[in-house]
C-alpha cells in the first residue's frame, strides 16, 4: 500500500474557476440569499402576528420557511466566502459539520412535505374531523419527532464520517460538502457509509416519498367527486402549492443523485444543485404567496399596520 499523506482540509471544485466571474458570482448570491432570508422571514412572521394564519397547514408553512433559511444558511455563507476569497479549501472539521446540518434540515424538509400532504388529506377528505385529527399538539410532536428523527440520521452519518481518513488531493465535485462527493474522495474503506446511504436511501426516502405521494391519490379522487366547482377550484388551489413545492424538489434531488453520469460532474449538475441547495428555498415562499389567496390578504393587512404604525409616530 502507498504511503499517503492525510489532510486535514478538502479542496472544493467550486462554480467556476475563471476569476473574472468570483465577484459577478458573488454579488448575485449574494443577493439570492438575502432574498431568500427576507422571502421565508416574512412568511413566518405573518403567520405568527395574523390571526387568521392560527392554522395548522400555516403552522406547517412556517415551519417550511425556518427549515428554508437554515439550510440557505448552511450552504451559501461558505459559498460566499469561498468566491470572495479564491480559496476554496475547508478544513474536514467543517466540511462534517456542515454535511451534519444540510442532511439535518434536508430530510426534515422532505419530511415536512410528508406531513403536510397528510394536513391537506385530512382538510380534504375529512373537513368535519380536521380540527380534532390535526390539533395543535399533534402538529408540534409530528415537528418534534421529525426532527429528532433527522438529528439521529444525521448523527449516524457524522459518527461514521468521522472514522475515514482524507488523504487524496482530488478536488470535492461540488461547491458545498457533499457526503456522497465526499465519500469519493476518502482514502478509506467507505462501504459501510455507502451501505448506510443506499439503506436510508431506499427504506426512508422511499417511506417518505410514498408518503408524500399517496395522499394526493385519495385527495384527486375526492376532489373529482365534488358538485360544487368553486369547492374544487379552491381545493386544487391550496394543494397546487404544495405540490409544484414537491415537484422541484424531488426532481431536482432524483436528477442529481439517480441519474448516470459518465462525465464527471458536469455544468448541468452544478446547475441542479444550486436549484435544489440555493434556489429552492428562495421560490417556496413565492410559490405559496403567489398562489394563495389568505396569504396575500394577510400580506395586505400587515402593511396597512405598517403605514398606520407609521403615521402614528409621525404624528405623535
């Protein structure tokens, strides 16, 4: 066996190496983050100070826009610092703990997705239960034991991680820590991490996807079967949300992790991952805005507030 070096840092291939576009790429980030932020940070505190939003389904929507900005905020600060500063290279330290919080935040995600097409099951397919089906003690624990499930898959990963070794000066093929890119470029033996991902991959992506997906086959068949067509149109409108939401997110995930790529880590990969890691979270508060009607009444009333708030302190 060939004596190899061990590092401690990891090289990351980033976007683009042309320096010329560090500071373009940057500043539109940059920009995407921020919006971002803004974007999520104003869905939940109008759900929080709207009445009317003292919904369940808008408890989940909340919910989703935390999730958002976190996992933003794993990803794009690094990012930022590494087009700002050329360097690109993380130590292992923080390429783990940074793997440890975007598979935290992301299966939380892909779990919430879950949960809030059983909320829209339930508010279709059973209205006159709803309320005693989804109270509000059921919806936190369905958040609790979410997260604590995402922590301990997590967890597991981190633990396991930390058993290999880094000792190949090959480049991570992503911009941000990657744990599938950087089991490729460990110097140990990482089946078991592979093992572990394929195992997850197929028992809980694949409970979770199905149930995400199988609620909406009761929740069609219901809705086709309504008389009134205003009640349609308004169930199509509050599902047609969560699905679009679902669509992008598990289209670009499958794109990334399931389809073969005889090239290496192609502009086309770089081009879904920051769809699924950067983008994603930036059009899910459009995307439930956009399209729902209590939302953007909502949106109407907290400005007036706001100009009301400001005349009175003009005023005073």
């Amino acid at each position: 066996m060939e004596n190899q070096t061990i590092s401690s840092s990891i090289v990351l291939s980033g976007l683009s190496d042309l320096p010329s576009l560090q500071l373009p790429l940057f500043l539109v980030f940059l920009l995407v983050y921020l919006m971002t932020l803004t974007g999520n940070l104003l869905i939940v505190l109008l759900i929080c100070t709207d009445s009317h939003l003292q919904t369940p389904m808008y408890f989940f929507l909340g919910t989703l826009g935390c999730l958002d900005m976190s996992n933003s905020s794993v990803i794009i600060p690094r990012m930022l610092y590494d087009l700002y500063t050329q360097k690109k290279i993380i130590s292992i330290q923080a390429c783990i703990t940074q793997i440890f919080f975007f598979e935290l935040f992301v299966l939380s995600e892909i779990s919430l997705l879950a949960v809030m097409s059983y909320d829209r099951y339930v508010a279709i397919c059973h209205p006159l239960h709803y309320t005693q089906i989804m109270h509000w003690k059921t919806c936190v624990l369905l958040v609790l034991v979410m997260l604590m499930v995402s922590m301990v898959y997590s967890l597991v990963h981190v633990l396991l991680l930390l058993k290999l070794t880094f000792c190949r000066l090959t480049p991570l093929q992503s911009f941000f820590c990657d744990l599938p890119q950087l089991l490729l470029v460990s110097c140990s033996d990482t089946f078991i991490n592979e093992l572990l991902v394929f195992i997850f991959a197929i028992l809980l992506g694949g409970g979770i996807f199905a149930l995400t997906f199988c609620p909406y086959i009761i929740i069609l068949n219901t809705i086709m079967k309504m008389q009134s067509k205003a009640m349609r149109s308004k169930a199509f409108s509050t599902c047609s949300s969560h699905l679009t939401v679902v669509f992008i997110f598990y289209g670009t995930a499958f794109f990334i992790y399931f389809h073969p790529n005889t090239n290496g880590y192609s502009a086309v990969d770089k081009v879904a991952s920051v769809i699924y890691t950067v983008l994603t979270p930036l059009i899910n508060p459009l995307i439930y805005s956009l399209r729902n009607e209590i939302m953007k009444i909502s949106f109407k009333r907290a400005v007036c507030r706001v100009k009301i708030l400001e005349r009175k302190i003009l005023f005073s």
